[in-house]
C-alpha cells in the first residue's frame, strides 16, 4: 500500500521463509451485479460453506485402511512417501470419475511418480538435478509427478498436517489433468496454470470434504482452514509479479482459486485463462525489501497522518447521503453495551470508534519482527471493519450476530477495493497487502470478519470468501444483499 511518499510494505515470503505463514499455522488449532465465483442471488447460511455443513470432526488420513499400491520410482518406503502414495490414489480416484462424468474424456493415471529426497545425493527428474530442490511439481515431458520426501513433505506435515501434503500432490496432479483437457498449451502462462491447478486442487478437496476419499477425511471448519494456511504458506513471495515465470498467485489470489473449485466444481476451473487472470489477480508487480531481506516501508499505522489518510480511504468507501459519519476517536471507547476489541471498538451509542493506539501498532509491525504484528494493511483493515459496523447500524441493520460479522467481513472487502493501486486513494494497495487480510481472518479471532461484539463465523474459508466477495464486488450492494 502507498501513501504519496510512503509505500506499505510487503509482508511475506515464499516456500523457503514464511513468517507470517507460520504464525498463522501457530495460531490455527449500487445494483447487484455478478461476481466472479460467486452467485449474486446464492443464499448465505451461518452454518454452511459452499453448501456443505461447516463441521468440527476428524481431518487426515483414515485409520484402518488399506494403503495404495502406487509404484513410486526412487522412494524409500517410508512414512512420507506412504502418504504421497495414498494422497495420489486419492486424486487420481476422484479424477477417474470427474472427467468422463463432466468432461466426456477418459483419465489415464499419471505415467510415473518419483520420490527424491534433496537432502542426498542429486538425481535427475525433468532434466533438473533433484539436490536441494525442496519442491513436488509436475513434469508434462514424461508425465511424472515427483516430490521431495527428504525436506518438502515433512516440512508441510510438521506445520500444517497431513492433509498440506495431499493439498500440495492435488495440485501437481491438477496439472496433470490440463494436460488431459489440453486448457493448457506451450503458449499458456505460468500464472493461468497455476491458477487452474489451485482451483482443480480445491475441487477434489470438495469430494473428500464429502466423505468420497478412500483415504482421507477433511473436517470443513479447521480441516479446510488447514488447507488454506498451507496455500498461505506456499504463496508468491511479495518480490513476485504475476507475469514472471513460475508465478503461482499470492496468498488471496491462490485462496480464490482453491475457493472457486470447491465451489463451483471444475468446470470453473477449466474456464480460467490469460483475460480473467489479468482482470482478477491483484499482485501485478513485487515489493521491496532490504538486503537482509526483511519487509521495508510498513507505514507506522499510529502516524497521525497515516490514520488521517485512512479516514479518507473509509469516507470514500462508505459515506453515504443520509448516513451519519462515524467519529474515530485516538482512545478506546467508554461503551458498556458493546464488548471491547482492540485495536478498534464501535460503539453505536455514540457512533464512535475508538482505537486502542497501543494495540495498533503492535498489530500493524511487520511479522518479521516478531512481536506478533501482521503488517500494516492488516491493523488498517481491522479499523475499517468498526467503520463498515458504523454504516450497518446507520443504515438500519443489526449489529450482532453471525450475518453482520459475514456481512462486515464483506464490507471489508469493499473497502480495499477501494484502494486498489490505480484509483488515486491517498491509500493504495501495495503487494502482500491483501495476504496480511488473509492471514488475519484464517487466525481464531478475527476483527475483520466479527461483529460489534468480535463475534464471528467459525469458519476461516467463510470469512476469506464474504471478504473476497465485496472486493471483487467492488460495491456494498451485494454485501447488504447476501448476508442478512
């Protein structure tokens, strides 16, 4: 995000840094008018997501189950590679019924699986020699899925579960898949492919979210936010345009493709291409950082003139003829009908928000230091979060309860796409900016997606959806319309 002089850092690193990653993986235990991925007239439930009740079992692998019998080139038979083997068959499974049942074309298994472990001595898989490459990917020269049983996969299953695993060997599988329905050809970008392997990934975490797999079970409340904190962790680094070779999509862009799969089913996923990246992905160019390597420029988000440049970015997204402006008052609120939540608090007795500055700016430092900040844009979109209760309770709606936090997480999203770089805010979006919002409404509690109380859904694929729905919606219309 920039301000005229000041640019919002960005917050995150890729596969080999992640600290904003990991702390989320600590933390987890106008008209309407169409909008991409999601139907305008669908009907919002407080206990369902994408249709499927939101649920609280079990999420891994099944017990008592006979394992695959894959053979897998150069593994050494142990726990990794048992679970790739059993990830695999599961895909593969899903796959074989998918595509003739919606696609009228056969599915032939993959060629050849390989594992490797990058740890020892190199091998060569796709003409790429395997020491040090922490890495699972998709080889269409020889139709090989490969991964790294030595670093990658005990990494993933150490943060995230078992089930980061089968998301990752998913979506190299999915590439496979484009290959199949040829959505994909040497002139594709990296972008397009990566987007469709997300979005095919998520599609077969639908079957398995249903109780299809023979192998694994997935719970949709903390099992489905599991999957999303490993598609966090395995984002673009902010350095990453969209255009560069290799580039997969930062941690909003990868979770919208996921989300439209399990959704929307494959189709969907077979539909992206070059137009509808360029118009929806919002990561078009990287970010800076110091030769260490640490996040630059996150805006001091107490800075008067900082929270002066906020108020204007709220204004503008929210005022409304016959709506009266909230005020933002720099202390926290003396209002004993309403819970407090640092670092923001509205208080409708007053129509007052009031910060908690202490709170703020611990919340707005950067993750790398380490004083459980998750940037700037993330402190900001809090805020804006109290602002959006302020345009609720002065339009007549009801401040508490599961369809204002789903409905204020919305708004949210509205107000960022305010900000969008290109739009002349005296706040603009900067790259990681909208992955710290992500970070925060994948975490327990989140401000973002609450009510006036910090009430919210369990749910973190909910809340990042309601978000993603006003930011794509780019009007409140379809948040006042969706969420009642």
């Amino acid at each position: 995000m920039t301000t005229p002089n000041r640019r919002m850092a960005p917050t995150g690193r890729a596969l080999a840094g992640g600290v904003l990653a990991l702390g989320v993986a600590a933390l987890l235990g106008g008209c309407v008018r169409p909008v991409e991925g999601v139907g305008a007239a669908e009907r919002w439930s407080a206990t369902r997501i994408a249709g499927l009740e939101i649920t609280t079992g079990p999420s891994g692998p099944r017990a008592d189950v006979t394992d695959a019998r894959l053979v897998v080139v150069g593994g050494d038979g142990g726990e990794a590679d048992r679970l790739a083997r059993n990830a695999v068959d599961d895909v593969q499974r899903y796959w074989a019924d998918e595509l003739p049942a919606t696609f009228g074309r056969g599915f032939d298994p993959v060629a050849r699986l390989m594992s490797y472990d990058s740890t020892g001595p190199g091998g060569t898989v796709c003409g790429s020699d395997t020491r040090g490459a922490v890495n699972a990917f998709y080889c269409p020269a020889d139709d090989t899925v490969a991964w790294d049983r030595g670093r990658l996969l005990p990494m993933l299953d150490d943060s995230f579960g078992p089930m980061a695993v089968v998301a990752v060997l998913a979506h190299e599988v999915g590439h496979a898949v484009q290959f199949r329905l040829r959505t994909v050809d040497g002139r594709t970008s990296s972008i397009v492919k990566e987007q469709q392997a997300d979005c095919f990934a998520g599609a077969f975490f639908r079957w398995v979210a249903e109780g299809n797999a023979p192998h694994f079970q997935l719970s949709t409340g903390s099992g489905l936010n599991q999957i999303l904190a490993t598609l966090f962790f395995i984002r673009d680094s902010t350095e990453t345009g969209f255009e560069a070779e290799g580039a997969h999509g930062n941690a909003f862009d990868r979770v919208s493709a996921f989300q439209f799969g399990f959704g929307d089913g494959p189709v969907r996923c077979a539909r992206i291409d070059d137009a509808e990246v360029r118009r929806r992905i919002t990561q078009p160019a990287g970010g800076r950082r110091s030769a260490s390597g640490e996040a630059t420029g996150n805006l001091p988000v107490i800075d008067r003139g900082a929270l002066a440049a906020l108020e204007k970015t709220l204004r503008a997204a929210f005022d409304r003829d016959g709506v009266t402006r909230p005020t933002i008052d720099l202390s926290p609120p003396a209002c004993p009908e309403v819970t407090v939540t640092a670092p923001a608090t509205y208080c409708p007795a007053t129509n007052t928000i009031g910060l908690d500055l202490a709170e703020l700016a611990r919340l707005g430092t950067s993750p790398e230091q380490g004083q459980g900040g998750i940037g700037d844009f993330g402190a900001f979109a809090e805020v804006a979060s109290r602002y959006a209760l302020a345009t609720q309770h002065g339009a007549g709606f009801p401040l508490t309860g599961l369809a204002t936090a789903q409905r204020t997480a919305c708004l949210s999203g509205v107000w960022a796409a305010t900000v969008r770089a290109g739009r002349g805010a005296v706040l603009q979006l900067s790259p990681g900016d909208l992955d710290e919002a992500v970070a925060e409404m994948l975490a327990p509690r989140s401000l973002i997606a609450a009510d006036v109380n910090g009430a919210g859904v369990p749910s973190g694929f909910a809340r990042v959806e309601a978000f993603r729905d006003g930011f794509t919606a780019d009007t409140p219309a379809l948040c006042l319309s969706k969420y009642r």
